[in-house]
C-alpha cells in the first residue's frame, strides 16, 4: 500500500499537500467543525489519496472511477476490512463532491464505487448447556425479592425470546395503554414488538412458574409506595427497581451480565444473547423456521434465516466429534 503521509491535521498547513486537499482539510475543520479525530482520519485517507494518484502519474482532477476500483481491490487484497474501505471511500467521495461545488472536477469518480459487502457476523448464542446453567443458577447472596426478578427475567429472555425493550415495557397485567403484559392463565406474554406490531408468544413451565414467584413478592419492596407516587406508570410494571420505578434496559444489561459471570460462563451475557440462544435452540429442536419467525416477530423470513447458519455449525461440531471419518481427516 503507498505511504501515507503522516501529518497533525490540526497544525493547518502541510507544505506536501495537495493545494485542494489543504483547502479541504480547513473546510472540513473551520466550517463544518468535524471531530478532531473525525479531521484526523480524514488526512490519512485523503494523503493515501494523494499518494495512490501520483504512483499513477495522475493529477486529482484526472482520477476515473477505474482509478477508485483499482485501488479499492488493492485495498481489500492487502486484507483491509469493508467497514474500513467504506470509510476511506466514503472520505474520498466526500473530497469529490466539495471538488464538484467548486467547479473544479466534472463529476465525481468515487459517486458510484461501493466498498466490498461485509460478511454479516453470525449473531452469538449460548450452548444449550450454559443457557441451562444460567437459567437455573441462584445466587445465594442476593436478597429473595431481587433473586426472583432476575431469576424471571432469564427465563422470559431465554424461554420467549423476548427484544429488552419488550421485556421492560411488560406489565403485570393487562391494560388500555400496556405496552405488553403477562397472561399467567393462559400461559401466554403480549408484546409490542418492532413497527409497533403486537404479537403473543408461549410462556413455558419453567418460565411461568419464575414469574410466579416474582409476582408473589413484587409489591413487598418498602419503597413502592413512594415511587407510585412519583411515577404511577411504574405500578404496572411488571419489573422494577427496589425504588419502584420500571426497571430499564441498561439495567438488565448490566444485571446479566452479572449474573452469567456468577454462573460461570465463558462469555459475557447480554440480553440478545439469550434472544439468539432462544431461536437457536427450538430450531434445532424442531427444524420449523416459520415458527421460529413468527415467535421472534420477524417480518421477514430472511432475518431469521441467519439462525440456520448457527444450526449448521452445531451439525458441523456435532460431526467433527462423532463422524469416524472426520476424527480421520484430523489424525491425518
């Protein structure tokens, strides 16, 4: 890759910039007053620019889409990340589109180019042994009132696969304005998903029977009374906080994270983990992904069709340890 030229963008003037790019540069940091990191990166990208040009022999105002191309695919085989050579072109088209304002390029050649599409990362899941494991864990430390929220929480995460924005818009019961509520009867929770779609999800044993318990001991919290007052939606909830009010999704964050690190497990826990877990398991169990679609309230059957990748690499893993000819291929 050409040399970068390295330079503090903040010190103004660089006597090896090109005059255009130095009237960028304070463009870019007088007018538009950008991040002095923001201003940084730009210098980076704009003097590889610079460089990529003149090892072509080409004034700025001469460069071609084809020029962009090239130098992208030499971008992407030198092992540059998409999301990287997006941001470098995303500079560059920038560059060229001030350069266009002024009169001074007829058209801008990085107006078309499009950065390498992103492998979309599978999303992470916990083995059917550690959501297990943090499903049932129990922290002997905790009080009884905050055990038995948290200990429900999890199991609505992992046993519905509930958004936590759905989870902390749940109340207790159902109601005019309830975002969401719990039906212990029917054995069912009511949510209001993305684009204010509802939808009703099956509650399991395990995870009705957690709610019972919370449900039992929710209100004996000494300052509830207080924070009705002072926030009367927050009576509805179905989880609060020991002041009373409905408790937050960064709460919940933070409170499994917690807890899967007391359970021991390898990775750190959060709320879409157990989301993921949750889809990934009743596919392998059942192989249905329309069911697992409509259970998570995807519009589309694209958007889950990602967890039949996760399916695949617990086939391939269960394969790699019991298929004889596999151990073979290892051996060799």
């Amino acid at each position: 890759m050409p040399s970068v030229v390295t330079t503090d963008p903040a010190a103004g003037h660089d006597a090896d910039r090109d005059p255009w790019i130095e009237a960028y540069m304070a463009y870019v940091r007088v007018e538009r007053r950008l991040a002095a990191r923001t201003v940084e990166l730009y210098a980076m990208h704009l003097a590889a620019l610079q460089a990529r040009a003149a090892e072509s022999k080409l004034a700025l105002a001469q460069v071609q889409p084809a020029h962009i191309r090239r130098w992208m695919a030499q971008m992407h085989g030198a092992g540059h990340a998409p999301r990287g050579i997006a941001l470098v072109l995303s500079c560059w088209r920038s560059f060229y589109r001030w350069l266009g304002q002024g009169g001074h390029v007829p058209a801008n050649p990085v107006q078309d180019v499009k950065a390498p599409k992103a492998a979309r990362p599978l999303p992470k899941a916990l083995g059917v042994d550690d959501a297990v494991r943090l499903a049932e864990h129990h922290d002997a430390d905790a009080d009884p009132w905050t055990e038995a929220r948290d200990r429900a929480i999890v199991e609505l995460l992992y046993g519905c696969g509930l958004r936590v924005s759905e989870l902390v818009g749940l109340d207790a019961r159902p109601g005019k304005d309830a975002r969401g509520w719990i039906d212990l009867d029917a054995l069912e929770a009511s949510v209001l998903g993305k684009g204010s779609k509802r939808r009703s999800v099956p509650l399991g044993t395990k995870a009705a029977e957690a709610l019972r318990a919370w449900l039992d001991c929710r209100d004996t919290c000494v300052a509830l009374p207080e924070a009705a007052q002072r926030d009367p939606a927050s009576a509805a909830a179905l989880f609060i906080g020991p002041r009373g009010m409905r408790l937050t999704a960064q709460a919940v964050w933070k409170l499994l994270r917690a807890r899967g690190m007391q359970a021991g497990l390898s990775a750190p826990v959060h709320p879409h983990m157990l989301r993921h877990s949750f889809a990934s398991h009743v596919l392998q169990s059942s192989g249905d992904l329309r069911a697992v679609q409509e259970l998570l309230g995807h519009a589309s059957i694209a958007t889950t069709q990602v967890y039949t990748r996760l399916d695949f690499q617990h086939l391939a893993k269960a394969y790699d340890a019991a298929h004889p000819r596999a151990k073979l291929k290892k051996d060799t």
